[in-house]
C-alpha cells in the first residue's frame, strides 16, 4: 500500500474505532479495542470496500484480526 492508501486505512479504523492517531498501531487488535464488535467490524470491512472498490473474501473478512493484517490482506487486493 503506498502511504495515501494507508491515510484512507488509518481514517477509517479511527472514524469507526474512535480512537486516537497515536492509538493506532499495527497490533491494535479487536480484542482490545471495546469498540471493536462484530458490527464494527462489518462496519470497517463495507467502508474499506467502499473506498478502494474492492470485495473483500470471507477468509480475509475474518483475518482481519488487527491493523497490520488488515492492511497487508487490503494490499493484495488493491495491488
């Protein structure tokens, strides 16, 4: 991803995490974030999806497991 692609990433994962820049860093994982839920999570993946046009595959969906992996498995996709 180049560093755009990563501000659009950050964006999101703030906007619907509402946390702070500092906050988010590549372990930040849906088992420490209160916020982090299911819905959330649906929520992250239809805005990620939205913003690069992209359809994210089941497996991917669920190893999006913190903010790293959720950038390296949105960087295959967008190339």
């Amino acid at each position: 991803m180049n560093e755009d692609q990563i501000k659009i990433m950050r964006a999101i994962f703030r906007e619907e995490l509402s946390i702070s820049e500092e906050e988010l860093v590549d372990s930040t994982a849906y088992n420490e974030i209160e916020a982090w839920d299911s819905l959330t999570h649906l929520k992250l993946v239809s805005r990620i999806e939205e913003a690069f046009s992209i359809e994210l595959e089941v497996d991917d969906i669920i190893g999006m497991e913190n903010f790293g992996k959720a950038k390296d498995i949105v960087g295959r996709y967008i190339g």
